[in-house]
C-alpha cells in the first residue's frame, strides 16, 4: 500500500489520490518499503532544486523508521537525515551528506563531518554506505562501504569496505582498506583482507605499503614505506623502525629488516637485505639468502639453497639438501655435505671438510686437518697438510684409507699414509714410516726413512730400500734391487732377479745362473788404488769371494826359467792382451752403462682403466748412469695392460727398448 503525496513550495500536506508538484511524481512507501522512491527521474533534477534552498542542482533525504515511511526532505524531526550539497543524497537515521555529490546511506551514515576541500564542500564527492560509516570524516571523494567503516578520515581519495574498516586513519590520502578491521594508515597505503594493516609512510602520497590477507600487517606501527605483506598472518616491517622496503608472500610469512624479503608460508628474513624462499625457510643475517624449505642462512652474506640446507658462517655458503656451512667463508656443495672449517670447501654427497682452509671432493669424503686436501669418493685427509688422491671406497663407515699424518701424501683406491711426512702412491700402496714412501700398487714402507718401488714391494727395515716388482728389504740398512730380490739381513744388498742374501752385510750380486763383467778391475786407477801386498782372489762353489796370500817358502826365483820360456808367449800375447784390456774396458763401461738404463726401466706404475701413464725415470750404476722413458695404457673396461719403454744410458752402452702386455685382475 502507498500514500499519495502533494507537495507546495517544499512542503507536503496528505491529500489527493497522488501528490504532483510541476513535473516530479513522487510515492512513499508505508509497509517497510524504501523511503523515498522517484518515479520520474528526469524531473527531479528541477524540483529538488526548491527543496535544497540552493538552488543548484538536486538532493534529497529520507529514512524509513519501523514499517512507517516518513519523507521528510531536509531535517525532520523525526528522520534526522540531511541532504544540503549539491547532487547529494542522505538516506537513513541521522545519515549526513552535506558535500556536493555526497551520499550518505545508513544510520548515522556520514555524521559529524566538516570539510570544504576544492569547493566540493564537507566530504564533497564522498560516498557512505553502512550504519555509522564515515563519522567524523571531513575528506573528500572518500569511499566507506561497511558498518563503522571509514570513521575519523579527514583526507582524500580513501576507500574502505568492511565492518570497522579504514577507522581513525587522520589526515591520510589514496589508501585502500578492504576487509573486516582492515586498516591502511598512511598515503597511498593498500590493506586488504581482515584485520590486515598496512602502515608505511610516504609524503608523496605514492601506494609504498600493502597488506593483502586476513590479520597482515605492512609497516607496523613504525609506518615503515615501501613494505608489502601478501597472506594471511604475514607481516612486513612491523618490528622496528627502519624496516622500509621489506617484503612477505606467504601464510605467516615475516619479513622484518630493511630490504628484507620472505616468500613461502611461514618463511622468516630478519637481517637487512636478507632473502628467505622456502616454506619455513630462515634468512637472519644480513644480506643473507635461504632458499628451500626449512633452508637457513644466519651467516652475514651466507647463503643456503636446498632443502633443510644451513649457512650459518659468515659468508658461507651451502647448496644441497641438508648441506651445512658452519665455517666462516665455508663452502658446502651436495646433499648432507658439510663444512666447519674456515674458508673450507665440501664438494660431493656426505662430504666434510672440517680443517681450516681444507678441500674435498668426493662422494663421502673428508678433510679434517688444516690445509688438507682430499679427491675422490670416500678419501680422506686427516693429517694437517695431507693429500689423498681416489684414497677410498664407497662407504665412509669402511673406509680406513687415506692420508692420516701431518704432511702426508696418498694417492691411489686404498692407498695409506700414515706417519707425518710419509707418501703411498699406488693402489693400496702403504708408507707407514717416520718418512716412508711406497710407490706402486700394495707396495708398503713401513720402515722408517724406507722406500719401496715396485708393485708389492716391501721396505720393512729401518733406511731400507727395495726397487722391483715383489722386492724385499728387511733389515735395517738393507737393499734389494730385483724382480724378487730379498735383503733380509742387516746392511745387506741383493742385486739380481729372486737373489736373497743369507747373513748381515752381504752383498749378493746375481745367481748361479749369471756371469759377472769388471771392466775396470784391470785398468790403471784401480792398480793404482791398491796398497801394501797384493793376494791371490779365490772362490768357493757358491761364489763366495775370498783373498789368499802366497805359499809359505814359495821362492818366486825358481819360476825365472819358467819365465824366461814364457816370454816370447807373452810377448806375443801382449799385443792380443792390450787389445783386449781395451775391448774389455769398453765392455765394462757399456754394460755398467747398460745395468744403469736397465734399472732405469725397471719401474711400472698402472693406472686406472681407460687412462694412460707417462713417466721418466734415471738410475745410476758404477759411475755409469741411464734414462728412461715409458707410457702406460690401461684398456677401458678391461684388465688388458699395455706398455713401452725406452732407455739410453752412458759409457757407450746401447739403448735399450721394451714393450710389454699384461692383464690386471
């Protein structure tokens, strides 16, 4: 049911079917309908003109108290509601539009402002929508939408939407508060989502802060600039001052220092220009990065990439999952690596470096001493300034390999040095002595001051040295130079292939088997080397070597006839003689020349499959000396062994050459 309503001269009196003033039809609805309906809009713009007492343009106001319409235009008693700017329209108890182009809708919609900005007048341009929006607001061109919302702005440009959204922001322009408690307090700020804030400041009026997400906060209560929280519970620059420019994406993301950014849910970067992606990744010092989740980087431009990776030193780094840099300048590379050392770097899965300034690379490998460097899977280098090379296996939990002394050197799968100074090079090689050095595949040296070259070679005897695949060395002072060879006794020497000496200071040269050339016994220097009463050499079926003197009573006249008869045969022989001793010297010369090249190529090293060996070598021998060269082929992918030598040596011997195959298994 409606009322019919005339209207003379801007006021209305009941009456006639339907009230009509000029052009302007206007029904009031009594049964809880809207207040104010204007059926003819074309013609309001004249007739509310009458109205106003303004003259100017149109406006209106009304509200609807119970189900009774009560249109009283212009502060009824009853209605309360006022319309005085132009085009302005006020709807609801106690609702105010006293702007130009202002509309108020709601109770107590518009309330208690009192502005006048660019002759727009009180909240020119304004528009509230809501019970109790924009009460106290003086601003223009503002925008409440939502009970309570918008109260107590007196800038400009100012959007709110939600209950109690936008509230006590001052003399704020250009912000954006969408959502329940919503708050952007500072130019140009956006907050939306519940109870989101967005607080950063800047004069310039620019959009510096935003908060997008239920209970976000960007700025805090520091009014920080530039910060920008995205989800729910994130927050940026809200702790202290000084936290402009930070940055948070993610549920319960914090992003509180300066430059500071968080991405991930519950992501944390706390130290200035720190960056931390990840869920629940950390980045607390500064200038540090963490990304991963669970990642964390607390080291002064540390930085941690990987799941669950940790750089906790200062300018350390840890890339991997589960990878730690703990030592300052550290560099930890690979799953589980880790690094506590300074300026120490892990490269490989499980590896560790933990000594200063140490360097490994290799699945499960380590460096624990300081300046130690370690290659290959599961090596190690425990020794300060040690050096593993391809040490161990796959397990580091089997592993016993490795360069485990101060200043070691091991190189080679399962090659041991473990007494400071000592260096194993070969497979399993061992150098065990106070120094030792083992050359060559399980050779060991673990004599003190020992060397063993050769491929199961032994130098057990303290400064004992055994030369030669399978050569032995036991006593102290010993040497064995041979395939085989054995010096098991004291300052005792075997020279010769599977010769063994039998007793202390022996010197065994060969076997039965061999023949024996002295180029120089006969020549000039070694006569003139001898002193006093010279003797007889003899020897035993063994070869052992002995002097005798002449007979008693031998009366050397008795052999002058035997002489004299002799004389013409040893004239005659002389000449062959001389030509001899020169033929023998050089024989001498060449074959001292000879053992010396030959000792020279006698070493073998051999290497890993599809690799090559080149090596050079010298020896000397009875004043002579040899060179030799040789390269090493170890056939990919099977035991096939190759190899070729060559040797030059001096006192006119001949070169000597040598090519070899073998199959390693």
């Amino acid at each position: 049911m409606a009322t019919r309503m005339r209207f003379e001269a801007g006021s209305a009196r009941r009456g006639a079917t339907w009230a009509k003033y000029s052009p302007l039809w206007i029904a009031v609805a009594t049964q809880g309908l809207s207040a104010i309906r204007v059926t003819r809009a074309a013609a309001i713009v004249g007739a509310l003109a009458l109205l106003t007492g303004l003259g100017a343009g149109p406006a209106i106001a009304g509200c609807n108290s119970g189900n009774v319409a009560t249109p009283s235009l212009l502060n009824d008693p009853t209605c309360q509601a006022s319309a005085t700017g132009l085009g302005s329209v006020g709807i609801g108890f106690t609702a105010v539009a006293n702007g130009n182009s202002e509309t108020a809708i709601g109770v107590f919609a518009g309330a208690g402002g009192n502005s006048f900005i660019n002759n727009l007048g009180p909240n020119g341009g304004s528009t509230y929508v809501g019970g109790y929006t924009g009460l106290g607001s003086n601003g223009v061109l503002n925008t409440a939408v939502g009970n309570f919302s918008g109260t107590g702005v007196t800038g400009s440009g100012n959007i709110a939407m939600g209950f109690l959204a936008g509230n006590a922001i001052g003399n704020v322009s250009n912000t954006i508060a969408v959502g329940t408690f919503s708050h952007a307090g500072q130019n140009g700020n956006i907050a939306i989502g519940n109870s989101s804030s967005a607080m950063g400041a800047n004069s310039a009026g620019l959009s510096t802060s935003v908060a997008i997400g239920e209970n976000t906060q960007a700025g805090g209560t520091f009014g920080n600039a530039g910060t920008t929280a995205l989800g729910a519970q994130s927050q940026a620059g809200t702790t202290a001052a000084s936290q402009t420019n930070a940055t948070a994406v993610g549920f319960q993301a914090q992003a509180n220092a300066a430059s500071a950014t968080a991405v991930g849910q519950g992501s944390t970067a706390s130290g200035d220009i720190s960056t931390a992606i990840g869920k629940g990744s950390t980045a607390s010092g500064d200038a540090s990065t963490a990304t991963g989740q669970n990642s964390a980087a607390s080291g002064v431009q540390s930085t941690a990439i990987g799941q669950r990776s940790t750089a906790s030193g200062n300018f350390s780094s840890a890339w991997g999952s589960s990878s730690r840099a703990l030592g300052f300048g550290s560099t930890a590379v690979g799953t589980f690596s880790a690094t506590t050392g300074k300026d120490s770097t892990a490269v490989g899965v499980a590896s560790t470096a933990s000594g200063d300034l140490s360097t490994t690379t290799g699945v499960f490998s380590t460096a624990s001493g300081a300046n130690s460097s370690v290659y290959g899977a599961g090596s190690q280098a425990t020794g300060n300034q040690a050096v593993a090379f391809g040490t161990g296996g796959p397990l580091q939990s089997a592993n016993t390999f490795g360069a485990t002394a101060d200043q070691t050197t091991a190189v080679g799968y399962g090659a041991t040095a473990s007494f400071a100074g000592a260096t194993a090079i070969g497979n399993g090689a061992v150098a065990s002595g106070d120094p030792a050095t083992a050359l060559g595949m399980s050779a060991t040296a673990s004599g003190n001051n020992s060397v063993a070259i050769g491929a199961n070679s032994l130098a057990s005897g303290n400064a004992s040295t055994a030369l030669g695949q399978g050569a032995s060395a036991s006593g102290d002072f010993s040497t064995a130079i041979g395939q085989g060879a054995n010096a098991g006794f004291a300052n005792s020497i075997a020279i010769g292939q599977g010769v063994s000496t039998t007793r202390a200071n022996q010197v065994l040269l060969g076997a039965a088997s061999n023949t024996y050339t002295l180029p120089g016994i006969s020549s000039a220097a070694s006569k003139a080397a001898q002193s006093g009463p010279t003797q007889f050499v003899t020897a035993d079926a063994n070869g052992n070597l002995a002097t005798t003197n002449l007979p008693a009573g031998f009366d050397p006249s008795s052999l002058t006839n035997s002489v004299n008869s002799l004389q013409s045969q040893v004239g005659s022989l002389q000449t062959q003689v001389t030509g001899l001793t020169a033929l023998v010297r050089r024989n001498n010369d060449r074959a001292s020349g000879g053992i010396a090249e030959a000792a020279a190529l006698g070493g073998a090293v051999i290497p890993a499959q599809g690799r090559s060996y080149v090596g050079a070598s010298a020896a000397t021998y009875s004043g002579h000396g040899g060179f030799a060269a040789s390269v090493v082929h170890h056939v990919d992918g099977t035991g096939l062994i190759l190899s070729a030598g060559f040797a030059v040596g001096t006192g006119g011997s001949r070169p000597i050459g040598r090519v070899a195959a073998g199959w390693e298994f």
